[in-house]
C-alpha cells in the first residue's frame, strides 16, 4: 500500500511539473516538439538524476513509459487549455510549487528506502525536486530559480526533511508525505506572497 501511495505522489509530481515545463515554453513561444521536450526535461529530469546517483539503471523517468506518457499527456493538456491556465496569476510558479512538494518527498522516500541513510535521502529529495525546473530553465535560457533569492530549494529541504524524520519516526504513511509535500509547497507560496527572501552578499553594481 505504500508503495503506491509514493508512485501516486510522484505521477502527481510529474504532472504538475510538466504543465510548469509546457507552460513556460509556450511563453516563450517554442514548437510543439520544443514544449513536448521541455515539458519531459521538466517532469523527468530530477528523477533522473536521483536515480543515476542511487543506482537505479536506467532510471525510472526513461524505462517507465508512463512518466513519457504523462509528461506529453499535461503538455497537450497546457497546448489546449492555455486559456483557462492563463487565468492563474502565476501558472508556471503555481504548478511548480505543486510539482515541488510532491517531488521533494517521493525523492527522499526512494532514497530512504534504497540507502537507509539519511544525509542522502535528504539530499536526493531536494535534487528530485528542483532537478528538472534548474534544467527548464537552462533549456529556456533564464537564470534558474534556484540560483534567485527566492526560497525555493530550502522549501524543498523542509519538504524532504520532514518526510525522511516521518519515515525514520515510524509516522502515519498515509499522512507523512501530504505534511512533508504540504508544508514545501506552503513555504514555496508563502515565500512569494510576502516576499521572503535569504539575504544577499556583496555590494549591489
């Protein structure tokens, strides 16, 4: 049962980050091959990543043809309804918040599960999570979120955090990974409504 609770969690994830991936590409106005891959990128590529650093060849985000599959799938559902994603005020940083908690605890419950060590679950929980918005970014050529003052890794590692202490606590499987994915997106939200930001070093140009 709790294995499917996680799949479910990480198809959430993958889907809320293919719609953030497809969303930017359309405004930046590329084909539709070029929203279909940035949407893929988006949705796969901090999975990717995490699996290839825990061993996990070929990653799931490649051998598993549903990930593909849902990524094309929220892509042309971004192509055909722009108009009512439009009417968010943010579409991009709306679904990847979404895409941020849910990928930052499925990372981290892998990790756990394969290592037993909790440094690395941490760790792999937050390059799941901002994996693949670090490279949509670089794909569209803008300076990754993560590199901004704004809070968007460390939401990440609460996110992870909180799961990883759940799993190593013995708490509820059913709720754990709805707090951990909760408070990351909540913090992410938070962050941009009131304008949190870390603090910035050195003298301004």
């Amino acid at each position: 049962m709790s294995h499917g609770w996680f799949v479910l969690l990480d198809l959430l994830g993958t889907f809320a980050f293919a719609v953030s991936g497809a969303t930017a590409s359309i405004e930046r106005r590329l084909d539709l091959f070029g929203v279909a891959v940035v949407a893929y990128v988006t949705a796969c590529g901090g999975g990717i990543v995490r699996d290839l650093c825990l061993g996990f060849v070929p990653p799931a985000g490649i051998s598993q043809w549903r990930y593909a599959a849902l990524a094309i799938l929220a892509a042309a559902m971004s192509i055909w309804s722009q108009t009512l994603i439009q009417r968010l005020r943010h579409p991009v940083i709306f679904f990847d918040a979404l895409g941020l908690g849910f990928f930052a605890v499925a990372g981290a419950h892998k990790a756990m599960v394969m290592t037993h060590n909790v440094e690395v679950s941490i760790v792999l929980g937050v390059v799941t999570a901002v994996g693949g918005g670090v490279m949509r970014d670089v794909l569209l050529n803008r300076v990754p979120v993560i590199l901004q003052r704004e809070i968007y890794a460390l939401a990440a590692l609460i996110g992870a955090c909180v799961q990883v202490l759940g799993q190593v606590r013995g708490w509820n499987v059913m709720l754990t990974p709805w707090l951990g994915a909760g408070s990351c997106a909540l913090i992410r939200f938070l962050s941009l409504r009131r304008r949190w930001s870390l603090p910035v070093y050195g003298k301004s140009p």
